[in-house]
C-alpha cells in the first residue's frame, strides 16, 4: 500500500487550530476606551486663578506673576500667601464646597523645558495641586466637541 493516511495530520491540525483560537484573545488585551474629540476648549477665567507667564532670555529662566517678574522663591512665597488668603476666604480649609484656585502657565514656544518644570514644581511646593497650561489653538480650531 503507497498511499499515505492523512486523517491523523488533520486531526492534528484542527487540535491546533483551535488552541490558536482560543488563546490569541487571551494574548491580545486591550482596555476599550472612547477617547474625547476636542481640538479646543476655552479656559475659564477666575479671578482667584493665578496666571503665569514663563520665557527663557539668553538661556535665564524668567517668571511672570501677571506682569510683574518674580524669583523662584517669591514665586513660592506668593504662592502660599494667595492660597491661604483663598482658603482663609472661604472659610478654612475645612469650608463645604472649598474651591482651591489654579495656576495657568503661558510659557513661550522657544522656553527650555526646565523653566516650566521649574515653575510646575515651585507652584506645588506652594501648595497648588491644579496646574494648567495655556496655549493658542491653531488657526481656523473649533471650539466645541466633535
């Protein structure tokens, strides 16, 4: 007899098959998600806020507390006598519905990294725990949700 008996080659190969379809969903995981499509939203403005304004001059890092420019520890300084006066404003600190103000940094497209992260770190040293950054959108941008 020449032939050559396949039936145990086919088994095997559906035995494989079906291992492969049972553990590549296993292998492949990922997390589904909807991820929110905004180009730009505005920034609310609050006069509590406190805006700040980072630019680099002949590589010296230079910050703005509104228009007036501040050292690293005034900029701390300031920091912690705004947010007591905030939170002294409110009630105390253990005030119902206790609004703690932000920071908003407009940094300069040409600033080191290192002057924002330095102004990041001296705001949360201040005790600031919301820290945002302000940026221009770019030309023809919508300003609502897609």
């Amino acid at each position: 007899m020449s032939d050559i008996n396949t039936t145990p080659l086919v088994d095997v190969m559906l035995v494989l098959l079906i291992i492969f379809l049972i553990t590549v969903p296993v292998v492949i995981q990922t997390v589904k998600l909807e991820l929110p499509k905004v180009q730009f939203e505005p920034t609310i403005t609050k006069p509590e806020n406190v805006a700040l304004s980072v630019t680099a001059n002949n590589g010296k890092c230079e910050v703005f507390w509104g228009m007036t420019p501040v050292t690293s520890q005034e900029l701390v300084e300031r920091g912690v006598k705004k947010l007591k006066a905030e939170i002294d404003k409110q009630g105390g600190i253990n005030a119902a519905g206790l609004e703690l103000p932000e920071v908003h940094i407009r940094g300069d497209i040409n600033t080191p990294y290192r002057c924002i992260g330095g102004t990041i770190f001296a705001m949360q040293m201040a005790g600031f725990v919301k820290v945002g950054f302000i940026s221009e959108p770019p030309a023809g941008s919508a300003t609502t949700r897609l």
